[in-house]
C-alpha cells in the first residue's frame, strides 16, 4: 500500500494534467504577443500622460519626472565612467607595485648571487 | 494461517500521526505569525573591497590548507547568498571546512548607476579587480575562479578575453552557452515581439519582478506545487526551515542592468556568439576556445532553467587540455543547495580543487 496521501496522489495526477497546458499556454507566441502588446500600450499611455504633465510643469519653470529621470540616466552614466576610471587606476597601481617588487627582487636576487650571502626563502 | 496485524506496530503509526500533527500546528502557527525573514548568508565574513554597489566579500574560515584561493562569482539576476543560505545548508562552509580560502564577489542591488553596465564591464574589470584583490590579500600568484549561472559567463567571458588572468583552474556550474537551447526562458524573451525598450524601467534596468515571472513562467505550477509539499512536510521541522530560506531566495531577485540585458538578448541569445563563434567583449573577438587553464563544467540533468542541451557544448568548446565534466542527477539550484549537493556535487567539486592544488604544489 502506498504512503503518499490520496489527496496527493489526486493532486499530482491533475498536476499532470494541468501544468502542460499551462505551460503551453504560458510560452505560446499568442502570449507573448498579447502580454508585449499590454505593455506597450501601457508605456506608451504612460508616456503621454508624464509628456503632458512635463507641459504643465514647464510652463511654471519647474523640472517635470521626464526631467529627472533622464538627469538620473546621466548621472548614472557618469558614476560608471568615474567606476571604470578607479578601477583602471587601481590596474594601473597593481601593475606599479608589482613592476617596483620585481625590480626590488631582481635587485635582491643579485646581492643574493654574490658568494656568500644570504639565499632568499621562495 | 495469515499473520496477524502487529498492534505495537499500528499503536506506533497512531503515536507518530499525533505527534506529527501537534508539530504541524505548531509548525503552521509560526509560519502564518512569524514575518521576520529567515537569517541567509550568515557565515562572518569581511568586505575586502568594493566598487559601485559590488562588493568583494572575504570569508572567515579556521582551516587553511594553503592552496589558492577560491573566489565565487554569481549571477546578474539573483542573490548570491544562496551560496551560504543557512548553517548546515552552506556551499561556503563546506568549501571552509574543506580548508578552502573562499572569496565572493557579490554584485549588490543594480539601481539607475549600473544601467549601462556592459558585459565587459564585468568580465574585463569589475573580476579582474577581484582576482588583484585577492592576490594582495591571499599572497597567491593565482585563483581559482568559480562561476554559477549566468556568473560561469561572466567568468568564461573573463577567461577567454584574458587568456593570461592569473587563474589556476576554473569551474562553471550550471552555466548555458547554447541560449538557443534555453527553451521557454529564452523562447519568450528572444521573441520578436518583445521589445527591450517596453520592459526597461525607469532607472533603465530590467526589473526585479519582470525576472521573477520570467523565471515563475517556466513551471507555472510549481508554487502551488510548492505548498501541496509544504502541507504534506508540515510536521518536520527541517524541511520548513529549508522551505522559508528557499522561499525567501526565490523571491529576492535584482534588477538586470538594462546594457548588459540588451547585449544578452543580441549577442548570446539571437546571434548565439558562444557556440557560434562570434564574441565581442569590449571590441575584441573572443573565442571560448582561447581558454586553457585547468577546466570543470558542472551541469544538472534535471535543471529547467539551464536545460541539458543548453550547457553540454561547454565541454568542447574550452580549449583547455585539462578539461572535465560532471553531470549531476540535480536541478538548478540543487548543485549547492540541498543533500544531492552536501552528498555529491560539492564533495566532487572540492575533489577537483585540491587535486589541482595538489599537482600544482
């Protein structure tokens, strides 16, 4: 005798029966279409409104949400070209340290070569 | 003469229903009362550096064998805390307690900052300071690098563009290269109909939710599936701790920056550059093929966000020598969490690490 429950089993054999159909739903080309075809109605019903809410704004010199979001993208822009730069700096300052490290060890290494002294631990 | 029933046997099956209803009452009442969020990621660990919002973590560990160090590096899409999610269910603490020296570079929440972040952004400096970083730390000449997900393409992208990245060896979990093989996930998002543009938010990201559904579409009836298991486990005390900490991580997903979105869907998705041959990081062509550092792919036979076909042609593609592959009776996320994980793929994965360690010493 099974353990599983019978609600269980009732469950997983409609769940079988269900989610393939679901699924097919979920991925067929109607879908996707009627889903892309809502939200691009809903930005472009958005757009109109924050356009038409800019005017408004404008006419009393103040910044409108179109404003600041494309203020924001810049500023974004902006950090990430101030991230990159740190992080080509701090490249740039590895590569330093190392170059000045391998100079300092071949320098080493050759008071090391002369007889007589102390050897380097690797 | 038919044996009769054991009535010590049917008096310990009545004992046991009691007992496990009390548990799932009690069960029940917490998970219904209790809103704080589970404690995840909570193995001590150090912020050793950091840039933007990503952040290099260091992770505390006891046991040193002295090998290189590891340094993880997760997906754009979900938090990377289900590397560590809970004492006892953490891909950290065995690499700790394995004598690992573990890294994570975690890419923290993308807000307006990183919507034109770029793929290369990533694979040519955000892991390359990471790897320096964990060189000064570590004193290692070189890492091992560890890629989950889309963060084994972004560590693959880093390799093949940087042929010469001081790596020891690199592993990839779970990690697709054929995106025309992805099926439904990529199916509707490669879709001519979907227009990038229509589902970037404001701050020029693709939204945490947006990914949520994208990821929920692929079996709809999982969640309720979810808690038809929940109701049937009620009783073990285990299984809902394991439940509240995974349920906690699926939902937690991060907006995807809107460049490197954008250069998924052209250049990995419709143009299929991995296995088609045509990869443009940072303006140069890169080949999978210009990697040849020791090499492991780990993929799971049953993962529906990364199907098989989606991950097998990694293994050719690599020009490493020392190239190995390991395919797992798992799904996605039961690569590192989980008991096939604690009884498998983490045991395996560390097996390969130190052998590496080992012939290099």
């Amino acid at each position: 005798m099974s353990d599983t429950h019978p609600l269980r089993r009732a469950y997983d054999a409609a769940e079988r029966e269900v989610a393939p159909r679901v699924e097919a739903l979920l991925h067929s080309d109607e879908f996707t279409t009627t889903t892309t075809w809502i939200a691009k109605a809903r930005k472009r019903i958005g757009g109109g409104i924050a356009a038409g809410g800019a005017q408004i704004w404008h006419l009393v010199n103040l910044p409108a949400g179109t404003d600041i979001k494309r203020l924001r993208s810049q500023l974004g822009s902006l950090d990430r070209e101030v991230r990159k730069l740190g992080l080509q700096l701090e490249h740039l300052q590895h590569e330093q340290s190392e170059g000045g490290d391998n100079h300092a060890s071949t320098a080493e290494s050759e008071r090391s070569a002369r007889p007589g002294a102390p050897r380097d631990r690797p | 003469m038919p044996a009769l029933p054991n009535p010590s046997g049917a008096l310990d099956r009545v004992r046991r229903e009691i007992d496990r209803n009390v548990r799932r009452a009690r069960n029940g009442i917490k998970l219904a009362a209790d809103t704080t969020p589970p404690a995840l990621g909570q193995s001590p660990k150090d912020v050793v550096w950091r840039s933007g919002r990503s952040e290099l973590w260091h992770y505390r560990g006891t046991k040193n064998s002295g090998g290189p160090p590891l340094l993880l590096v997760f997906s754009l899409v979900s938090r990377s805390y289900i590397c560590d999610l809970t004492p006892g269910n953490s891909f950290v603490e065995r690499l700790l307690d394995a004598g690992f020296d573990v890294y994570l570079l975690d890419w923290g929440v993308p807000d307006e900052r990183d919507a034109n972040n770029r793929l290369e952004d990533y694979a040519d400096d955000y892991i390359p300071a990471a790897i320096r970083r964990v060189q000064q730390l570590s004193g290692a000449r070189r890492v091992d690098l560890l890629g989950y997900c889309f963060g084994g393409v972004l560590t693959l992208l880093h390799a093949a563009h940087h042929p010469h990245s001081p790596l020891h060896s690199l592993t990839v979990m779970a990690t697709p290269v054929d995106f025309q093989q992805m099926g439904p996930l990529v199916e509707v998002a490669g879709s001519d109909a979907v227009d990038l543009d229509t589902i970037l938010d404001d701050n020029g990201n693709v939204p945490a939710g947006i990914i949520r559904q994208l990821f929920r579409s692929l079996t709809p009836t999982y969640e309720i599936t979810q808690y038809v298991n929940l109701w049937e486990r009620l009783w073990s005390d285990e299984y809902v701790a394991a439940y509240r900490a995974i349920t906690a991580w699926s939902a937690d997903h991060i907006p995807f920056p809107g460049a490197a979105a954008r250069q998924t869907l052209e250049m990995l998705l419709k143009e299929n550059a991995m296995v088609t041959d045509r990869l443009m990081v940072g303006g140069d062509r890169v080949s999978l093929s210009n990697i040849t550092v020791p090499f492991l792919t780990v993929r799971a036979n049953r993962d529906h966000i990364v199907p098989r076909p989606a991950s097998a042609p990694l293994i050719d593609l690599v020009g490493s020598a020392d190239k190995n592959e390991l395919c797992l009776d798992a799904g996605h996320m039961g690569l590192i969490v989980g008991k096939t994980a604690h009884k498998t793929t983490i045991p395996t994965i560390i097996d390969f690490l130190q052998k590496r360690s080992e012939v290099s010493a």
